[in-house]
C-alpha cells in the first residue's frame, strides 16, 4: 500500500478515535438533554459551519447533481447516526460500540448490489474474526443482552454500511465537501422532525453546561470533521476497507468509556481488542495487495494492446 493509501488509512483511524471518545461523552450530555434535541443542535451546528464555509460550492453542486448522486448516503447516514444515539441513551455504551462496528459485515454484500464489486473470500476469514473479536470486547467476559437499544445499534450498523457504499459512488461525482454537506443537512433534518414529533420541546435553561459542550465537540469533531475525513478516506480506499477500519471504534470507546464512565475492560475484552487490531492490520494489508495486482494487471493489458499498433506502424 502506498503512502497516500497510509494517509487515507490515518483519517480512519483518526476517525474512529473521535467517535470514540463521543460515544462515552454522549451518555454524559443526556443528563440534562434528550437524545433527539441533541442530534438537532449538533447537526445544525455542523451544517451551519459547512455552510459558512463551503456553502455556495456545495449549493452549486447539488443544483447540477441528480438526487442518486448525493441522496442515498444522506439518508442512509441519517438513519445511522440517529438509531446510534437513540440505541446510546437505552443500553451500554460497550454494547452499542460492538455493534455499530459492524458494517464489516454489511458492506461487502452492499457493494455486491450497488457498486457491482465482486465479493473476494480471501476477506471472509479476518471478517468473522473480527466480529468474534468485537464480541468478546464488549461482552467484556458477561452476558451480551439484545434488547431495543442494540436493534437500534444494528439498524445503525447496516445504514452506514449503505452510507460507505453509495457515499463511494458519490465521490465519482461531487467533492468532499458536497457528499458531506448533504449528509449532515438531511441528518439534521430528520434529527429535527424527531425531536419536534417525539419530545417535548426543549428547555434550553434546563441543558447543563456540560451538555453544551458535548454538543459542540460533537457538532465540530465527531461531525464536521469525521465526516470530511471519512469521504477524503472513500476517495483512495474502497467503502469494504473504510468498514474494515471503523472495526477500531469500540477499542476508543472502551479506552474512553474507562477514562469517562468507569467502565472497565477484562481480560477477555482485552483479547477481543487484540485481535481485532490483528484482523484490521491484515485485512488492511491484503486490500493493498489486491489493488496492486489489479494495477498492474490494467498496465500490462496497456502495454499489450499498444503493441500491434506500434508494430504495425513500425512495418
């Protein structure tokens, strides 16, 4: 894998560590703010600071765009960060970290359908450890429980996986800013419509300072900037490698979780933290290795074809 490819690999990781660190922080805020009115306030925030910065290229862009272009991520990503949030105010953190990383196992089926990639079962052996992995984090060595707030938490896994996947088809056709803008915008909408239909309005005297800052740390890094750095990273890895890397989520939740709430890790966490590091390692590995023979099979099939021309011009 080339340096570029590490860089892009870096805005993962990069990523993961500021979702972390929001996923423990958010459980803090909900003291004094319900989780709807909180994903609105963040996300509005977030869509304004795009829109002071970026606003009259991204609404340029869109009004050329077609809605396939842009749409399907927005929403796909919308439904994600809202069963996350939700699935964070009605179960543990460690639980919902575990399963949110699970688009490692949707994305691949997803790119299947909609990006037409074939899906390579040299990838199938690291994925089931990693997921294995995962369980055993966050099972932390007790029972794993299955109750409404992990089914939000998996809803949330399989819509970022759809996010990646047509946020990668995107790209082809808008930039950063734009794919990140209108998944924000259509997040914050629904964000809204949720808190306006389903709790009762806002006591902005009643949210605590600390909740306020949550928002902002939220809106600003674990929005703002995980989104740009996830659709940077979309532009040189493919959306099954990114999902691979998002493995890495629950090992800063459970750093942070530890650091913020308390929560420990057992010894069987530690393990499962160990081998999803190995599988992502690997798994990382192997991508980079298989886009480099599929490079140099297109520069040999070049060459080959822009022989009999030089042949015969030579003759």
């Amino acid at each position: 894998m080339g340096s570029k490819s590490w860089t892009h690999v870096w805005c993962i990781v990069a990523q993961t560590a500021i979702f972390g660190l929001g996923n423990a922080v958010t459980k803090l805020a909900y003291d004094s703010i319900t989780p709807f009115w909180c994903l609105a306030l963040r996300f509005g925030l977030a869509l304004l600071v795009f829109a002071v910065f970026f606003g009259r290229r991204i609404v340029l862009q869109l009004r050329q765009a077609n809605l396939v272009d842009w749409l399907p991520a927005a929403l796909c990503m919308a439904v994600s960060y809202i069963s996350c949030n939700v699935a964070l105010a009605l179960t543990s953190a460690t639980n919902v970290g575990f399963l949110v990383a699970l688009p490692i196992v949707f994305t691949p089926v997803a790119a299947v359908f909609v990006l037409k990639r074939p899906y390579k079962l040299v990838h199938l052996p690291f994925q089931a450890l990693a997921v294995f992995g995962l369980y055993l984090l966050c099972c932390n060595g007790g029972a794993f429980v299955f109750g409404w707030g992990e089914v939000l938490a998996l809803v949330s896994a399989a819509s970022l996986a759809g996010a990646l996947v047509f946020g990668e088809r995107g790209l082809k056709s808008l930039d950063v800013a734009t794919v990140s803008a209108a998944q924000i915008g259509v997040t914050f909408v629904l964000s809204l419509v949720g808190a306006l239909s389903l709790e009762p309005m806002i006591d902005v005297a009643a949210v605590q300072p600390p909740a306020w800052g949550v928002i902002v740390f939220l809106a600003l890094l674990s929005t703002c900037l995980t989104f740009a750095l996830q659709n940077v990273a979309l532009t040189r890895l493919s959306s099954t490698t990114v999902s691979m890397l998002l493995c890495g989520e629950p090992l800063f939740t459970a750093a942070f979780s530890w650091i913020v709430l308390g929560e420990m890790l057992s010894g069987v966490g530690f393990a499962g933290a160990g081998l999803i590091v190995a599988c992502v390692l690997v798994e990382t590995y192997l991508d980079g290795r298989l886009a480099a023979n599929v490079r140099s099979k297109a520069r040999r099939g070049s060459r080959a074809s822009q022989s009999p021309a030089l042949e015969s011009g030579s003759s």
